[in-house]
C-alpha cells in the first residue's frame, strides 16, 4: 500500500483557498482584480456582517461566454497569460487562475455573466467546491459574483474571523485603495442598506482623491520622472511635530503593493525630520516598465521584486525629498494680527524676547547660549531670583528624566523660574544648576499624557456634554474603525452614536478637550488605532488615545504664554515621571549648565 496519494480536488482547492483567501476583504480583493481587467467602467461591492454572510461584486466588464464561464471556476484556468515569456512583462492584476475556484470550494459561490453582443447569459452555482446548477439566464452585460457563507465548511477558518464591523472596516480600505489606483472607474460599496463608498469615475486621480479624503492641505504633491521611471502622488507635510502615522498606499503600475525596499526609502525621506522612525501618510504611484518587474512572488500578489531594487529606492526617496523641500513648514514667527511681547494687549511678559526673522542671526549653539546669557542679565536687573532652595540629595537628569533608584521626580528636578519665551514656542527658566530650554508644546503634552492616563486607571476621563451635538463626516474606513472601538472611546471621554451612512453624532467630548476639536482628534484617533498591531491588547489601544488626546490640547507652537502659565508648565513638568520625552519620543527639555555658559563666555 502506496503512503503517497493524490489529494482529491476539493481538498486541493480548500489548501489552495488558505493561501489566496485570509477574510472577506480578500475575496473582494480578487473578484475586483478580475473585473478590473475585464475593462468594467464601474464596480459595486455589497458586503452582510462584514462579508461574512454575503459578498457580492458586480461589474459592467466584458463578460464571459458560457465556455469561458466553466473554464473560470476550474483551477489554473486564465485569459491573462498563455506562455512562460509572459510571466516576464505581466500589465493585468489577476493571472495565476486560482481565485474563483478557491473561492468556491470554501462558499457558496453564484456566478452570472453576460458577454457584451450575447443574447443570454450564464448561471453557474457551486457549493463547497462542487457544482450544484448551471443554467441560461437573462443578465446585463458583465458579471455578478456572490459568495455567501463564507467558511461555512471551514468552521475552524471562519472562527478566526474578526468582528463584523472590523471586517467591513478591511473591506471598505480595500475598495478606497482600489478607487484610488483606479480613478476612471466608478465604485460604490454597501454594507447592507448603507452606502460607504460612493465614488464615481473620476477625470484624474486628484479629483478621485478629493472625493475620497476632501481637501487636504497638509499633504503635498509628489511628481519626479527619473530613470524610465515615474512617481507621483501625495504625501505628508513636515509639520511642526514631525510626520505622523497615516495610511500608505503604494501602486507599483496600478498594483497595490507591500514592499520592504519601498518602506525603506519612504522612512530614509522623512528621517531629516524626525527622531522617531514614523510611518507618515503617503499615497504613491509607481511607473516602472513591466519587465524590470517581478510581480509573481506571492501568493496574493500583494509583494513585487525590483530588477533594480537600488535605482527604485533612490528615484522614489528622491522624490519624496525634493517635494517636501517644497512643502516643508516655514519657520515659527510672529502671527499676523497678534500683540506684540510688551504691548498693552499682549499678556506675554514684557520682556519675553523674540527674533527677528530676518535678522540673519546664527542661532546655532553659541548663538542660542547668547540670547540666554542675555536674559539671565535681564532677570537679575528685574529681581528674578536665580537662585532656588535645593531639593533632596541626587544627581537630577540632565534631560529632567527619572534617576535610577528613585520613585520621585519633584524631589530630584529643582523649581525652575521662566524668564521668558524664545519665538513663542521655547520657555526659557532658570534655577541654581544653570537655564534650561522648554518645548512648551511636548512639556504640555507629557503633563496631559500623564494626566489622561492616571484618570484611566481610577475611572474615567471627565466629560464635557455638549449641548447641540455634532455630527461628523468621515471617511468609510474611518467610520469602522471608531464603531469597533466605542468602549475605548467611551472611556476616554467621547460619547457618540451611529448617525447613517459615515456619520457619528458626538453627544459629548472629553472636558480637557475644546469641542471644536473633536473632529480633528478622532480622525487622529482613527489613523491610530487602525495602525495597531492585529494582536495589540485594550491597554495599548487606550494609552494610544490618550497620546493623540495630549497632543491636540496641548499648547501649540507660537501661542503666547502668560508667566502663570509657564509657572503652571514648569510646576507640573517636576510632578511628571519620565519627562525627558513626550509620549512621541521627542525631547522636553534642552539643559545649559552655568559651567557650561561661563566657558562660552570664557570665563574660567
């Protein structure tokens, strides 16, 4: 007796489905593929309980014959390529010939098909991989594929499945993704009754970009043509803190695609700007000739393999350098329309000191310890104190951090006394250790960070009701994600409910947080959460939160400070553990000694 058999078909192909079909939104994933390639002008997706009960995909494409019908739903059967030498120069999505029968042998799978000029159509039913009917019918052009049940005959597949509204969240990105590479065809997507996506055929893709994520002025554009290769798109602005975390869509010739050089060489653009390796919204296209391109290295087609893996990263960091050169913030001056430091309705102390913009002043490190040296002069004649009782025993931090062996930071950081604002951004202070340099922004983001985050773990954050609410527009995939985290957010302090279509209705917003507000921290929230890891416990989806949370209601860059409220900050910052660095990881405090100033100075 032979150990070594055949697998019958119907195993073979539910093996097969393991690697092609991981969720519902792979299913859509594919069937979208085949009817992009079938030429469709527009494709509507219909999803129940997240795609779990239902998945239906419809297109105004070819169609298919009612030879071609049969010959789709066998494995290793496709139109898109015939010989070996076209594996070399693949311009279709789908190739391999495994979707549809591996899709069917885990469903129960209905295909309907008309050819553009035929009188009538086809009807093919498979259930768990074998055919039940198979019939003429009436049908508009194109083709309708349902796949009900999903797993249905995999029980221990389908349990691994998320929850609904985190499955619709998958679907709803897949189709945005897919409207974004893809701006001439129309797409719709529902979910039951309710319509997600409704985008129709757009004239170019930054009308198909509008009528995805609105006007985003804080994304720039990105064009560079360089070595028979294009790239273009959006990405993020340097801003004030740095490029945050944000969706990145990358198309390698209208393919979306996972690449570890890519990724490389969008984090290598953004390094000049950050400390922290970030993951900054982007959304690119890649031309690259089809044949310095290996597209069949996975099973669902989601990685590629450059024939220049060297050239591809260098054109596309190239071109994400030069377009956020172009887009880079300019440098924090005085607000137009703002009392000046000294005027009488300034409530900034007199003598808070700020650059002239044009000055042509080096601020480098001599250049800063002078304007410092300067106001400690202007402290003494003011009768500022500079110096302050000493704390307990203890070498204090440099960076105001934690010492080792030490519960307490308030007893190992010295009061601090504020002389002033550096371009009202930076708050100057002093004590008997020398001066110290405050990012008032990050120093005000830590306190609040610690804040939310001590409130979390004895209740819940105060809440503010609001009195008329507020209904928010948001992105579907933004919509989803909010709905499959409503106890986090409840904890935090929001309080909202489902409004129709991508709306939330918020009824109340955490008390520490200015209404108007909302929307901008709950996008913010959105991006978050969506970027944690599949297995990230409540915990971290909590502390994510109130990070995102410290960051919009602390003070800004540029906002003018009262000496109460710089005493307010300083005060609090010596209460706070860990206060070398926000919860971002960029640095609170810039430390000048009084030994280090006397040796600029030159006075040993």
């Amino acid at each position: 007796m032979t150990r070594i058999h055949r697998l019958p078909p119907e195993l073979a192909n539910q093996i097969a489905a393991g690697e092609v079909v991981e969720r519902p939104a792979s299913v859509v994933k594919e069937l979208v593929e085949n009817a992009l390639d079938a030429g469709a002008t527009r494709i509507s997706v219909v999803v129940e309980f997240g795609g779990k009960k239902l998945i239906s995909v419809e297109d105004d494409g070819m169609g298919m014959s009612a030879e071609d019908a049969h010959l789709a739903v066998e494995r290793h059967a496709t139109s898109k390529i015939r010989a070996a030498g076209d594996l070399a120069a693949i311009m279709t999505l789908g190739f391999r010939g495994e979707a549809l029968p591996s899709i069917a042998s885990v469903s129960k799978f209905r295909l309907r098909t008309r050819e553009r000029g035929a009188l009538s159509g086809t009807e093919i039913r498979i259930d768990a991989g074998v055919t039940v009917s198979d019939r003429e019918v009436g049908a508009p052009e194109g083709t309708l594929i349902e796949v009900s049940d999903l797993f249905y005959n995999l029980p221990a597949r389908r349990k691994f499945l998320k929850a609904d509204t985190a499955e619709a969240a998958q679907v709803s990105r897949l189709v945005t993704q897919m409207a974004l590479g893809y701006p001439e065809v129309g797409f719709t997507l529902k979910s039951k009754d309710r319509v997600l996506i409704e985008a129709p055929p757009a004239g170019s893709s930054e009308e198909r970009f509008y009528q995805i994520y609105g006007d985003r002025p804080d994304l720039v554009p990105v064009h560079k043509q360089a070595a028979g290769m294009s790239v273009t798109g959006f990405a993020a602005a340097l801003a004030e803190q740095g490029p945050v975390r944000g969706p990145q869509h990358v198309f390698v010739n209208r393919r979306l695609v996972k690449d570890r050089t890519i990724a490389h060489a969008i984090q290598q653009a953004y390094s000049v700007a950050t400390i922290k390796e970030r993951s900054p919204e982007v959304h690119l296209f890649l031309e690259v000739p089809p044949d310095r391109i290996d597209v069949n290295v996975h099973p669902t087609k989601a990685e590629v393999r450059f024939l220049d893996q060297g050239l591809v990263h260098e054109v596309l960091r190239r071109a994400l350098v030069d377009s956020l050169g172009q887009g880079s913030a300019p440098e924090l001056v005085f607000r137009p329309g703002m009392p000046a430091p000294g005027h009488p309705g300034s409530t900034a102390l007199p003598w808070s000191f700020e650059a002239p913009p044009s000055s042509g002043i080096d601020l480098g490190a001599f250049g800063i310890r002078a304007q410092v040296e300067g106001a400690l002069a202007h402290a003494v004649d003011h009768g500022i104190p500079t110096q302050w009782p000493t704390g307990q025993p203890g070498q204090p931090d440099p960076r105001m951090g934690l010492v080792a062996g030490h519960s307490t930071v308030s007893t190992l950081i010295k009061p601090m006394a504020p002389l002033g604002q550096f371009r009202n951004t930076f708050i100057i202070a002093v004590d008997d250790d020398g001066v110290a340099i405050i990012d008032q922004h990050v120093a005000h983001e830590r306190i609040l960070f610690e804040q939310i985050a001590e409130r979390l773990t004895t209740g819940r954050v105060e809440v503010q009701a609001l009195l008329t609410p507020v209904v928010l527009e948001l992105t579907s995939d933004e919509h989803q994600t909010l709905l499959s985290h409503v106890k986090e957010l409840t904890r935090v302090g929001f309080e909202f409910e489902d409004f129709g279509g991508n709306s939330l209705r918020i009824s109340a917003v955490p008390a520490l947080l200015d209404w108007n507000k909302c929307e901008a921290v709950l996008r913010a929230v959105a991006i978050d959460l969506d970027g944690l890891s599949p297995g990230a416990g409540v915990d971290v989806a909590l502390r994510q939160m109130a990070a995102t949370m410290a960051c919009h209601a602390a003070v800004k860059a540029n906002d003018l400070l009262t000496r109460e409220k710089m005493q307010y900050l300083l005060d609090e910052l010596r209460r706070t553990s860990h206060s070398s660095v926000c919860p971002h990881g960029r640095p609170v405090v810039l430390r000048l000694t009084r030994r280090e100033i006397e040796r600029n100075f030159e006075r040993t």
